[in-house]
C-alpha cells in the first residue's frame, strides 16, 4: 500500500510538472494568435494545474493505513479528488463558453496562426506521452486518481487537435466565426467530461459494486466450491479507491464439524485473494437449512406486509 502511494505520487508529480509546461506553452500560443479557441484551452491546462496539485494532497490521505475511526481506510479519499477535479473542468468550460460568446458577437481578426499552432502542437505532444503513460500506470496501479488526471490529458490532447485544425482554416476560410464556435465546442466536450468524472465519484462515494467483468470472476471462483453440501448467497461487493470489498453468506451441511467448516471457508477465502490480491473478504458461515437473522427478520417484515394486504378471509 506504501509503494502503491509513492508510485501515485511519482505520476502524479510529474503531471503537475507536465501541466505547467504545456499552459506556458498554450498561454504564448494564445498571446500570439489572439485566438479563443487557444485561449480556451490554455484554461483547461490551469485547471489541469489545479486538479494535479489536489490529487497530489489527495493520495496522502487515501494512502494512510486504517485507523480507529477509519478501520476500513481511507482510498474513499481518491473520489473527492476525482469529483473536485470534474467541478473544477466545468467551471473551465463555462468561462470558455462566456468569452467564446463575446468573441461570437464581437468578431475580431487573429494573426500568427502557423506559429501559434506549432506551439499548441507541442504541448498537446507533452500531454499525449504523460496521459499514455499515467493511464498504463492507473491500470497497473487500479488507482482512480491518477486515471481521472490520465483521462483528463487525454480529453486536452483531443480537443487541442481539434482547436489547433479549427483555428487553422481561420486564415484559409476568412470566418472570424469559426474561431469562437471551436471554443464553444471544445467547452461541450469538456463539460462532458466533467460529467463523467463526477459521476464516477459518486459511484465510488455511493459504494457501488466491483464491474461487471470483476463479478464474473468472483463468481467464477465461487463456482468452484459450489456443490450439493455446498451454497453461496448475498454476495455483495464494493469498491473504494484501489482496495475491493466482498461480503457473501456461505451455507454448508449442519453435521459437519467445526474444523471442517474452518477449512471450507479458509479455502474460499485463499482463492478469492489469489484472484483479487488485497481483497477484503468477509465469509459468515450458516448451515444449509439456515439463513442469517437479518434475512429472517426481513423475510418476516415481508409476510407481515403481505399478511395486511391481503388479509386471511374469515370461516362462518
């Protein structure tokens, strides 16, 4: 868990790095130009600047170890970096949308669009190799953090290029228009971005199961011990940060001895974690005629129900 936050934070430094590069590259390419469509995504870098420094304070707390008021840890923390960071992108992509409706109705000519062009050129270069490299460590390291800031460079390397052809046919058409309607449209695609990364951490924050693909393997592993004596039910899951959590009810013969149902669920166990290494697994053992008290409760408050509605009718 220590080695996986100092890796985080090795890419995540070097984002920030990066970020501060490329918005000192976007920023000339603007000043040259005049151009809002340069404009608008030099903003998006600053907010790239913003959400890297977060993530950064971020990983510190997602990676320190459980505690007394925190016994499950703390890689929650990751989704307040990866929320903050959509509100932060569509805050950007508002203010995009505002000067880019003034430059709409106010018209005015740019100049130097092959120099400027060069210039965003590079940057969105730097962003591109930095993003490849982040989301390969993201995938390594499961860590939403630095995939969140990977998605975002990603998101800035394909709306740069589509600025940098846009604000090119500027000079070449003469449509002084078209350079604000390409800010409008890279501040729609950002906004949809933002969109994707809030909801991704109210997912998490939500505690919303393992993907699909995830589940499958876990029950795949279940299948395994899945037998006449042996049953598996309220399986439940969850994800929080890069740590999973799986919680299920297994149900075997009531003779069996205690030793052997200790084996049982010790096997279920080392095969789960050899699947999903660091998974948290918590397995109740019941016998096969028996079901938890809170399921029996439910099952009673049910009939209960049912009972009300659709009373019994009454014998003359």
């Amino acid at each position: 868990m220590h080695n996986a936050g100092m890796q985080a934070r090795t890419y995540l430094r070097a984002s920030l790095v990066a970020a501060l590069v490329v918005i000192s590259l976007k920023l000339l390419a603007w000043k040259v130009t005049g151009s809002v469509g340069f404009l608008s995504d030099a903003m998006e870098s600053i907010v790239n600047v913003a959400a890297a420094a977060f993530a950064l304070f971020i990983v510190r707390i997602a990676e320190a170890p459980p505690d007394a008021d925190h016994p499950y840890g703390h890689t929650k923390a990751e989704y307040f970096s990866s929320g903050i960071e959509g509100l932060l992108i569509g805050v950007a992509a508002v203010l995009i949308m505002i000067e880019a409706g003034h430059r709409l109705t106010h018209p005015q000519p740019i100049s130097d669009v092959p120099l400027g062009a060069v210039i965003s050129a590079l940057a969105t270069a730097i962003n591109l190799g930095v993003a490849l490299w982040m989301l390969r460590g993201a995938r390594r390291l499961r860590s939403i953090v630095i995939e969140a800031d990977a998605r975002h460079l990603m998101t800035d390397v394909w709306t740069s290029a589509g600025v940098i052809a846009g604000v090119l046919l500027v000079p070449i058409t003469g449509w002084l228009w078209l350079d604000p309607v390409i800010g409008i449209a890279v501040a729609l695609h950002i906004l949809s971005e933002a969109f994707s990364l809030v909801k991704r951490s109210v997912d998490g924050l939500m505690d919303k199961s393992m993907d699909d693909d995830d589940l499958a393997g876990l029950q795949a592993v279940l299948d395994r011990f899945r037998s006449a004596d042996l049953r598996f039910d309220h399986v439940r899951t969850r994800v929080a940060g890069t740590r999973r959590f799986a919680s299920m009810h297994l149900h075997m013969p009531g003779h069996w001895t205690l030793q052997r149902a200790a084996n049982c669920r010790y096997a279920v166990e080392k095969a789960l974690l050899e699947a999903y290494p660091g998974m948290s697994v918590t397995i109740e053992m019941l016998t096969s005629a028996q079901e938890s008290l809170q399921e029996e409760n439910a099952q009673m408050s049910v009939h209960a129900e049912c009972s009300q509605q659709h009373p019994a009718p009454q014998q003359d």
